[in-house]
C-alpha cells in the first residue's frame, strides 16, 4: 500500500496541479509578488489577532476574571474532541 502526504485532504497530485494552473494563470514573475502580497495579509492578520487577544486579557484582568480557568476547560475539551477524531480515524485505518 502507498500512502500519499495530504494537507487539508488535498493529495501530492492535486497540488501539483494546482501550482500548476497558478503558474499558468499568473505567470512565473507574478508569483513573488502574489507570496509577498499574502505573507504581509497573513502577518496582518496575526498582528489584529495578537492585539485583541491582548485586548480581551487587559478586559479580563481588568473585571477580575480568571481566564486560566477558562483556558484550560477549552483546552480539555478540545483534548476531548481530538481523543474522539483520532478513535473514530483509528477504526476507520484498521479496516482499510
């Protein structure tokens, strides 16, 4: 059996493909300007996010709430969802 890498269930084939048809439609000199382009949206996302993360902690801080609590409820329930999907996917290999 062959197993393929896949990212977001997009396997190595697809994504040949797909740089393909951007390199296609775009051309080979456009593709630096385009990953730029992206790279400062993605860093000005991140900057935004980082600032109301802080936002929300000086709020919490501020009203006296403990946010340590909250954080590690999430962080068991998403342990929670994360022990069901790798059960779930373990059944699904061992009959493959």
């Amino acid at each position: 059996m062959i197993l393929q890498a896949t990212f977001l269930f997009i396997g190595t084939t697809e994504v040949m493909f797909i740089l393909f048809v951007v390199v296609m439609v775009f051309g080979a000199d456009k593709i630096p300007e385009i990953a730029r382009g992206l790279g400062k949206g993605m860093r000005t996302l991140k900057d935004a996010t980082n600032d109301l993360k802080s936002e929300i902690t000086k709020s919490a801080e501020k009203n006296g709430i403990d946010t340590a609590e909250y954080t590690k409820t999430f962080t068991d329930e998403v342990q929670k969802i994360k022990d069901d999907v790798e059960e779930t996917i373990g059944s699904v290999k061992r009959k493959l």
